[in-house]
C-alpha cells in the first residue's frame, strides 16, 4: 500500500471534542490487531469517560491525532513511565491508527511526534509495552527506532521495547 502523502497527515494536539473518535479508533485498531489476543473491546460508556479523563489536565499524558482531511485516522500519547522501574524514564503510552490507514505512513508521522514530545519533556529515554509475539507491532517499532527489551510483565504476555531520544 503507498503511503499517504506526509503533507495529508495533520497531527495535531488531541482535545476533548475529540474523545469519540478517539474510542472509535483505539476499539478498532485494537480488535483487529490483537484479535485472538485481547478480549473483544466495545465503544461503550465506561470507555469514553475513561478516555475523557486520559485526555484531560488531570493527567501528565500529552495527546495528539492524525487528521487526513479533517478527519481522525490516528492517535498517540506520551507521559511519564506508569511502571515507576526507573526514574526520569518516559513512555510511549498508546498509539493506534485506523485499520484502514495502516501501511500509510500515519503510525510513522505519529511516532514521530511522540518522540519529539518525549524529547521536549526532557526525557532521556522511553519504553513502550506491547503484546509478545506481536510481529506487525515489532516490526514498526523496530523501523521506528525501539529496541525490544528482556523485560516483560503480565508473567510474559507483554514486552518491553526500549529507546534513547
């Protein structure tokens, strides 16, 4: 598939307006990437107020969304490691793109932005967790710089990938 043209893809800061579509991508994307994996999820009520309150000033967590024509195709957040293994260390918290843009370079503009945003908070390093065994996930963090780490958690279910900004 080609890539969308990187002048298509707006990121730009996530708000509160943006929370549905936000549910809508993150549900999807999860169903269809982790499918077998992950329980089912559904956009529901709980989930949206969850979302609202990760998007919220009550948190550290910065987000942003990749718009293609005015319209949310993608989502990432940044913020300070929730596993505290290691001081000063930041975290790729989420990133998910519309099945239907991946292979586009939507998850690439996004990373993007996640590390500069890493960057800017001062951290020195970041993590990301994701599913072991999850070779579409590895191979775009891999291209995107993260190395996988030995650390998992979850008695193995989830790996740690690990990077220098």
């Amino acid at each position: 598939m080609a890539e969308t043209p990187a002048s298509a893809v707006n990121i730009r800061e996530a708000g509160p307006l943006d929370v549905i579509s936000i549910v809508q991508i993150y549900v999807e994307s999860s169903n269809v990437g982790f499918e077998g994996r992950q329980p089912w999820k559904e956009v529901d009520a709980a989930r949206i107020e969850r979302w609202r309150y990760d998007l919220s000033d009550a948190t550290p967590t910065r987000w942003w969304v990749a718009e293609i024509e005015g319209r949310i195709v993608g989502l990432v957040g940044i913020g300070p490691c929730r596993d505290p293994v290691e001081a000063g260390l930041g975290e790729l918290d989420t990133i998910a793109v519309s099945p239907s843009n991946w292979h586009k370079g939507v998850g690439k503009k996004l990373m993007i932005r996640a590390i500069e945003g890493l960057r800017g908070a001062g951290f020195p390093r970041a993590c990301l967790w994701t599913l072991n065994d999850y070779p579409l996930g590895e191979r775009f963090y891999v291209a995107t710089g993260w190395q996988r780490s030995s650390v998992t958690r979850y008695n193995g279910e989830q790996i740690r990938y690990d990077r220098l900004l």
